[in-house]
C-alpha cells in the first residue's frame, strides 16, 4: 500500500455521521490481484435509508467475497450496482463484520445506537412477493450478498446494513473473533445441517474439503458436535494438525493423488484409467481414516472443478454433496450414473437464514465452537491478507481486520435468543 494513503479520522459522537470516512475502495481499473486491487480512500458516508442501520466497523472478517471482488471476476461488482442505479464507481467489499449501531433510519425498531452488533452477510427484500408466498428469503429473487453483490460491505469505518442482519455481540467475544467468523460458520451449518433428511448424525462420516480453511474449519467443528466423523482433506503437514485439534477423526493430504480436475473421456482410455485408479485410491484413503469400508454420507464441497467427480463417486449411496462453491473453476464433471443409480444428491446451498446464523453465534459465544481467528491485520494490510486466501497461502482459520478502535460505552444486549 502507498503511503500517500489518508489517516483513519477518528469517530464523531454516537449518532453523529460524518461527511467522509476512511474505505477500502476496490476500482474497475485496478480488478486484479488483491494486493493491487485494495487501496483505502476517503468517500462519503453512506446514510442508513428506512429500514437500515448506519455501523461504526470495529473489525471485518476476510472472507473469499473480497477476492472475487478484487478480481472483478465471476461479478463485476461495479456494473452490477450501476445496472442497478447506484451512481458509485467503486466497490467497498466485506461481508462478515462487528461493530456499534452508530445511526438508524425511519422504521428501524430492534436496534439502537450503541448496540454491540455482529453482522450478517445476506440481503434480501422483506416485501419481496416470493418471500410474501412463504419462499425462504435465500432463495429469493430478492436475495443478495452484502459487500459483494450489494455494495458498503464491511471494509469501512461505516457500513449500512439491514435490520435484520444486526446480530446481538456476545460479550464473550473479542471484536475480531466475533466479526470473522459468521459467513463461514453459517455457511457451513447450513449445509451440514440444513437439507433434512441429509443432515449430520450421531455416526455419520462427512468429506470435509478444505479443512483448514474458513468452511472447513467451521465444518469439522459442526460434525464433531453432532456426532459425525469428520474425515478432513487439506495441502500440508501443518494444516492437518489443526483439523486434528478441532475433531477430524483423520486427515487425507490431497497432494497425494493426481486426478483432479476435469474427467477425461471414456475413450480415452489410459486417460480414463488414471482418473479411475486416482478416485478409487483417494476412497481408499477415506477407508483407512474410518477404519471401515463405508464412504461419507454427505460431503461439504466447495473447491468445485477439481473436486467435485471425486465428491460424486466417494459420497455413499442415497448420500448428499453439498455445494456452496467452486475456487477452482465452475465447469465440474458430472457422471450421472454415479447420481441416479445410487441416488444420491446434488445440492446448492448458500449462506444461511437468520436462524442459522443465530444458531451459530450461540455455539460460538458459548464456547461449543471456536472461530479460529488465526492473524488480524491491521486496516492498511487488507489487500495483503486478502493476497494470501487468493493464494492459498493464508494460516489455517479465519483472519480479520481492525477498522475503527472500538468506542467506549458501547452496549451488549446478551448472546441473543433462538432467532
Ligand atoms: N455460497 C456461500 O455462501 C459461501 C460462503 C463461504 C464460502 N464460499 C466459497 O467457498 C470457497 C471456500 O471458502 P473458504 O472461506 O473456506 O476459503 P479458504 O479459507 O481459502 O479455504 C478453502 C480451502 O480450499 C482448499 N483448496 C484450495 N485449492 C484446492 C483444490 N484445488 N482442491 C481441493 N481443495 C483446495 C484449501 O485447503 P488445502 O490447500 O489445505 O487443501 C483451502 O484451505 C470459496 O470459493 C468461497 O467463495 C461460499
């Protein structure tokens, strides 16, 4: 970052919204790599609308969002709000977030300045006709992603959300582990969780890739509390020691096995074969981490091309793959005889409901989960951080950022009910 970068103002009164505030500001001509596509800037300070809440950002979590963002890539973040009539040309990412109500607007009636929040990472219209009928609001066409597809994410020192996405802050939680963890741990609760009848059981083996990162860190913690057996799959020595301590019952290291990607054609023969020989390997593994022949009954994907035929033929017959990802690409193979002959199920899961993220914060605050928060950054190193998920270089767990120092007096309202 250059040093001709502004200092951070500090924080006018409680209620008081200032002109301009210090962002992390993501360009259209500096898409790219992170570490050049973060720059902080003074803009102005958006003002919360009906229905919105205006919120001094103590500390943001680093979540995937803000690489895509960076890179301009599956979204153009900026086009997207300016085919939406949003007259900014620049892009303020984050999407897990803590923080104090600073400021609400007309109709707001569950917060109120001064409130320790943490933030959710959905979007969505309460008087959208689809949720009016009853859908759930995640599906809704209605349905964004706060700090990605909708803009004044977290990387700010004020960022407006929705009501509903205000979370009570458990007083059990520092202002960097509660603002890490949510996009992760209820993304992953919802998949583990969330698509009755497939959902984790006292017994049950569950493929978690990735198990060092955000998802999988949550998600190895998911499955042990629920009785399953994580079998975990990571890149190096040190990343499954740590699924170890957080309950994977073993740990596969995928540099292992050579058949990712792309399925080669059956014609090809020999090409074929090697595919074969690597995913019958890789279920092997699976079976000598359980010490018995039996394959997963859900398994948590997300790393996408590279994976996702091996997620197919190793899930156990009637199983469930679910999928809230692709890192390495969107065009993955499917065999579908491996999905109707053995009836098993392919299923989209993203983010969660209010209840889920609920229920998540309760198994963090009451120390049923940990958040992992592995580094936090100070604000000017976030295109840094971000560089090191783009890279898979990032320590295992989550990282954050520190925005503003947390205001004093400051009110938490206890860990909140069941949603
Ligand atoms: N839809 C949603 O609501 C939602 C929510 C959260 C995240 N996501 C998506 O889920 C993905 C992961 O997010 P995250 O926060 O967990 O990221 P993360 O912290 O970077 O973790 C991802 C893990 O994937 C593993 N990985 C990387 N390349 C791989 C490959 N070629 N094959 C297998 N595993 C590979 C890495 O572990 P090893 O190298 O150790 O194997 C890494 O730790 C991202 O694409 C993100 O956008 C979606």
């Amino acid at each position: 970052m250059s040093h001709t970068e502004p200092s951070l103002p500090p924080l006018p009164a409680l209620g008081e919204i200032p002109e301009r505030m210090l962002a992390a500001v993501i360009r259209r001509e500096r898409y790219g790599p992170p570490i050049e596509a973060f720059r902080l800037e003074s803009v102005a300070t958006p003002r919360p609308g009906p229905g919105q809440v205006l919120v001094a950002i103590v500390a943001a979590g680093i979540n995937f969002n803000g690489v895509w963002a960076s890179l301009g890539n599956p979204v153009d973040t900026i086009a997207l709000h300016r085919q939406r009539g949003e007259e900014l040309d620049y892009h303020i990412a984050g999407s897990d977030g803590s923080g104090v109500v600073w400021a609400v607007g007309d109709g707001v009636r569950h917060v109120s300045p001064g409130d320790e929040v943490i933030l959710s990472g959905a979007q969505w219209d309460e008087s959208a006709e689809d949720i009016r009928l009853g859908i759930d609001p995640l599906a809704s066409r209605s349905h964004r992603v706060w700090g990605y597809e909708r803009n004044h994410g977290s990387f700010a020192q004020f960022s407006v959300v929705d009501e509903y996405q205000c979370h009570p802050k458990p007083p059990s939680l520092g202002w960097e582990e509660a603002g890490c963890f949510l996009v992760t741990a209820a993304t992953a609760y919802r998949q583990l969780c969330g698509w009755s009848p497939h959902t984790v059981r006292p017994g049950d083996p569950v493929l978690v890739w990735g198990g060092a990162g955000g998802l999988g860190s949550m998600a190895i913690q998911v499955v042990a509390r629920r009785g399953g057996e994580p079998v975990v799959v990571v890149s190096g020595a040190d990343r499954a020691d740590h699924c170890r301590r957080l309950g994977a019952v073993g740990v596969i290291d995928r540099r292992e096995f050579h058949h990712w990607g792309r399925v080669p054609p059956e014609q090809d023969g020999a090409a074929y074969a090697a595919w074969r020989d690597g995913v019958r390997a890789f279920n092997h593994a699976i079976w000598d981490v359980l010490g018995r022949r039996v394959n997963p009954s859900l398994v948590l994907e997300h790393p996408g091309r590279d994976t996702l035929p091996t997620s197919l033929y190793v899930c156990d017959n009637g199983g469930m793959v679910v999928t809230c990802g692709a890192t390495t690409g969107y065009d993955a193979d499917i065999d579908l005889r491996y999905l109707w002959m053995r009836q098993k199920r392919l299923q989209g899961s993203h983010f969660a409901s209010t209840q889920e993220c609920r229920a998540v914060i309760r198994m963090v605050s009451t120390g049923a989960m940990t958040p992992c928060l592995s580094r936090t950054v100070d604000f000017r190193q976030i295109g840094e951080a971000h560089q090191l998920m783009h890279d898979n270089r990032h320590p295992p767990g989550q990282m954050a950022v520190r925005i503003n120092p947390p205001p004093v007096g400051g009110r938490t309202r206890g860990s909140g009910g069941r949603a």
